[in-house]
C-alpha cells in the first residue's frame, strides 16, 4: 500500500467516522465530501451509485410506509403483544423472536419501537430483569434484516452475487440466514436468561423502586397496543403486504427452478429479481392507499418512511464513496490480500464486522464490500456464510435502536456504560453474530456445500 493510498483511505474513514457522530442523513451526506476530496482532490475516477438498492428500497418503503399509515402495522404489533402476554415467563426469549420476525417481515429493523416498551412492561410486571429481555431484543431487530426477502442488505446481496457469476436465489439467502441467525439469538437469550442481579437483590434498582415517585414511573401505568382499535381497512392491508411478500418469494423460487437449460423464470420471461421486486412492491402499495384509504400524510410522516429514506441517503453517499476508492485501487488490494483470503476466505466477515461498526447500515457494508469480496476471488457460498457479520454497529451505542431501547426500560437496569462500551448490547451482540456467522458458514460450506456451491457459474 503505498502512503497515497494510506492518505486516501484515511480520508474515507474520516468522512465515514464524522459521519456517524451526527447520525442521520449525515452518514450519506458527509461521504460525498470524502468523494468529493478524491474525486477533485485526487483525480480518482468515480464509482457508480448503487441504483439498483435504492429503488429497492424505496419501493419496499412506500409498501411498508402505507402498512404503517393505514394501521396494518399496530394489528401485527397487538398480535405479537398477546403472544408475549400469554406467555410472560419466557419473554427473554419470546420477546426477542417477536422482533426478529417483525423485522423480517416489514424489512425494518425500525419496527422495534413500537414493541420495545411492551417487552420492558412484561418483565418488569413478571420480576425479571427487562435488561435480559431488551437487550437481545434490540438486536435482534437488527439480526433479522439478513432475514428479510425485502431488505437492502439481501436483495443487494443477491443482485451484486448474480453480477458476479454466483447465482444465488432469495429464498437460497434465507435458508441459510434465517437458521443461522435465531440460533445465534437463541444462544444470546440463553446466555441473557440470567444476566444480572435478579429486581429484588439490585441494590440500585430498590433504591429506585423505594422512591415514590420513581416507583409511580416504573408500575403506574401499563405499555400495550391491545387498546387500539383495528379496522378492517388495516387488516386488509396486512393481508396485502403478506401476499406481496409470498409474490416476491414464489417469483425467487421461479429463478431455482430450472427447465433443461434455462431457470424457470426465463423460461416465462420473468424480469430481473430486483425489477420484480420494486414492481410488486409498488402494485402492493397503490393497492393499500385505495382499499384502506391510507393517509398519504402519515404515510411519509411515519418512522417507517423516514428511516427508509435516511438507509436511502446513507447507502447512496458511503457506497459510492467505497466504490469510487475501492474500484482505483483494485489491483493493489488484490496484491495485498489475495495470500490471507486464500489461505482463509473467512477473514472476510471480520472485515464485514468492521465497517460495520464504523457505517450503521447492512445493506451499505454490502454494497459496499460485497464487489470488492468476489474482486479478492472469495467464493459466493463463503459469502453467503458469513453474511450475518455485516452487522456490528450494536458495539458502539449510538444506534437509534439501542438508544431508544435504553429510554424504554423504566427500570433502569438496560444501559450504556460508564466506559460507553460496557454496555447492555455489546454481550448478546457478540455472541449472536458469532454464532450466526459459525452456523451460516457451516451451513454453506461444510453440511451443504455442494448445494450451495452448485449456483456458481
């Protein structure tokens, strides 16, 4: 690596750690000044903007905002609630899967906040410590966006793979993340189930509780959605969103199937898989504002919306950016690691963890570092393994998740620590990336590796 590179690169990871302390749009907005500084300052030729996720994304948005504004949303919530209600003794381990499979469904990890509070209820009015419940909870929010047929994270997973030769299916993505992922969630619950000093030895917690005014915080009143009224209109809705989603996967499986020669989806001329996908999204959300006479004001009002448009801004600056530094010096990073990613392709997913930490987006690590893995010659199924790494921004607190989930906790006991990394995250982080990220390779690359490695072409 020569000391222009070396500049350079600190120049990127300056715009992406600048970015991150203002959160927000600025994480997009503040990588077009590092683009700007290579691009202008340096004579580098500039990458290509990752239009294909973007349209992605905003297609599942306007779908996913007009759930929400029609109150479709609220229904699927007071469902998951009466789950949990019913079974409150395991909500360190219910609570997280509601919120896996939440995210898995709307595509957002940005659904938590709804549920969050009800989860922290739950086990403060059973006696258990909500920071055991809540902390896995928050990430599994996140876990579940490499779960989810609509997220940018997979759909650009499997654009960029297709691009690159490996012929990976959606649903071929989610057998191997989704059994990887709650397993690792589960290991995380298992090992949260009892972290802690238990309410009633919490010196701090009964000092808190023997405060009136405190304990009127904490017990005074009751978190729930099951006083909210569901028309019929938000039922519909559902309905409509969950019959895109089954569109959307039945058109994948069209792309597995093959007729002699040909996958079933060319055989009947299907478009493109990210073509597919944004058209159905967008049938699916002009379907909700004229049955469920949606709001269109709520709709772009509504945190769905806005954290979709925030991914969208986000990805568009750091992907262009990496790709712009990543695509000059591309014959120098193979040179550099192309000894260590032969000898151990799987040290990618520490660089997957890595970036992670640093951009606070999934689909952004993989827009971004996805092309430059197959640039290095990793094979897709190793990719595909270790997919689940691409999540790492619970290690540093500043997530609007975790924050969001420390404010909920009216016990107290979910928090960041005095040394901003001891935190109430940071354990069933760790230890639900890791597991996925074991159990995904092992999926790809030792129990079915032929299977996964028969999409190569």
């Amino acid at each position: 690596m020569t000391f222009l590179m070396i500049i350079q690169l600190l120049i990127v990871l300056a715009a992406l750690y600048v970015g991150s302390r203002y959160g927000s749009l600025a994480l997009g907005a503040i990588s077009g000044i590092g683009l700007a500084i290579l691009v202008f300052g340096f004579g580098l030729e500039p990458g290509t903007p990752p239009t294909d996720v973007i349209y992605i994304i905003i297609a599942a948005v306007t779908c996913a905002g007009t759930l929400q504004a029609s109150g479709g949303m609220d229904w699927m919530i007071q469902v998951a609630e009466k789950l949990l209600r019913k079974h409150p003794a395991h909500i360190t381990f219910l609570g997280p899967l509601v919120t896996f499979f939440l995210t898995v469904l709307v595509g957002t990890g940005h659904v938590v906040y709804t549920i969050m509070p009800i989860i922290c209820d739950i086990a403060l009015k059973k006696n258990i410590r909500p920071e055991r419940p809540c902390g896995v909870a928050s990430i599994a929010s996140q876990v579940g966006i490499t779960c989810s047929p609509i997220a940018a994270a997979v759909v650009a997973f499997v654009t960029i793979s297709n691009a690159n030769g490996y012929m990976v299916a959606i649903p071929q993505v989610l057998m191997v993340t989704i059994p990887a992922c709650v397993i690792g969630l589960m290991c995380a619950s298992l090992a949260s189930y009892k972290r802690g000093k238990d309410l009633d030895k919490d010196p701090e917690f009964l000092k808190r509780k023997a405060d009136p005014k405190i304990y009127k915080y904490m017990y005074g009143s009751s978190a729930t959605t099951l006083d909210k009224e569901i028309t019929k209109s938000a039922k519909v809705s559902v309905f409509v969103f969950l019959g895109a989603l089954l569109v959307i996967v039945c058109f994948a499986f069209c792309q597995m199937i093959h007729v002699g020669d040909q996958s079933l989806a060319d055989a009947i001329s299907l478009p493109k898989m990210n073509l597919c996908i944004q058209i159905i999204m967008l049938v699916a959300a002009a379907l909700n504002i004229m049955l469920c006479k949606v709001d269109l004001k709520n709709c772009v009002s509504g945190s769905v919306w806005k954290s979709g448009m925030v991914a969208v801004i986000a990805i568009y600056g750091i992907a262009w950016l990496a790709d712009t530094y990543f695509g000059n010096y591309l014959e120098e990073m193979k040179a550099m690691l192309t000894d260590l990613v032969t000898r151990a392709p799987w040290t990618i997913a520490f660089v997957f963890f890595l970036v992670s930490v640093l951009i606070n987006s999934q689909g952004a690590v993989v827009v971004a570092m996805l092309p430059l893995a197959y640039e290095l010659g990793i094979a897709g199924p190793v990719l595909l393994g270790v997919l689940p790494s691409v999540y790492g921004y619970f290690f540093i607190p500043n997530y609007p998740s975790d924050i969001a989930t420390v404010n909920f906790d009216r016990s107290g006991t979910t928090r960041i620590g005095k040394y901003l990394l001891n935190h109430s995250f940071m354990m069933p982080g760790l230890i639900s990336v890791t597991v996925s990220t074991v159990i995904g390779y092992l999926i790809t690359n030792v129990l079915f590796r032929g299977y996964f490695s028969g999409f190569m072409q």
